[in-house]
C-alpha cells in the first residue's frame, strides 16, 4: 500500500481532536491526530501498546512520561507501553501528528 501527502489526508474538527486512519495492518496501525489551536489530546496510557508520534505539520507539546517536548515537523516521540503521554497544540496554526501503533488498536 502507497500513500502520498499524508498530511492532506487530515480532518479537522472543531470541538475535538479529528481522527483519520492512513493504514491498518495485522501488527500495525498508523493514524493521523489533527488539533485546532488549543485542542489536546488528554494524559493516557496504552497498555501492551507501543504508540510512536511523528509531526507532519505544526508544533505540538508532547509529554511522555515525566518529560515534555516542543516538537515540530519532522520531530517525532516514542511512548513506550503503559507510559503515560499527551499532546498538545499550543497554535497558533493548525498540528498534524501521524501516531503509529503497534500492535495495532483491537476492535
């Protein structure tokens, strides 16, 4: 499977962080996170779940675990299984995160 312009793939939504789905595999999920200015993704853990987060656009303040990092495009995160994580857009322009998963989230 080929994607191209990943970032144009993003949906925005005004009252909540907008989700889209880029590809789906047996052992792998990779999606795309899209932020307003101030939309945040709240603290959360995945357990037995490894999430990479990889900026395509925009800067976002991305928290793992205990420490926090101004991340913009072309930056990227690791959140390690049952670690806590979180982002955020401060703006004033929109934020495009690709989050990959894996394993992949089960239905």
């Amino acid at each position: 499977m080929f994607v191209k312009s990943i970032a144009s793939l993003a949906r925005f939504a005004p009252g909540k962080m907008g989700k889209t789905t880029v590809a789906e595999g047996e052992f792998l999920f990779a999606g795309l996170n899209a932020f307003e200015p101030g939309q945040e993704h709240a603290p959360h853990a995945h357990e037995g779940q490894d999430k990479l987060y990889v900026i395509l656009e925009g800067v976002g303040l991305v928290q793992v675990g205990d420490q926090e990092e101004r991340l913009s495009a072309g930056d990227g995160a690791l959140a390690p299984s049952g670690v806590l994580h979180s982002i955020r857009n401060p703006g004033p322009q929109r934020l495009v995160v690709m989050a990959v998963f894996a394993p992949p989230p089960r239905q």
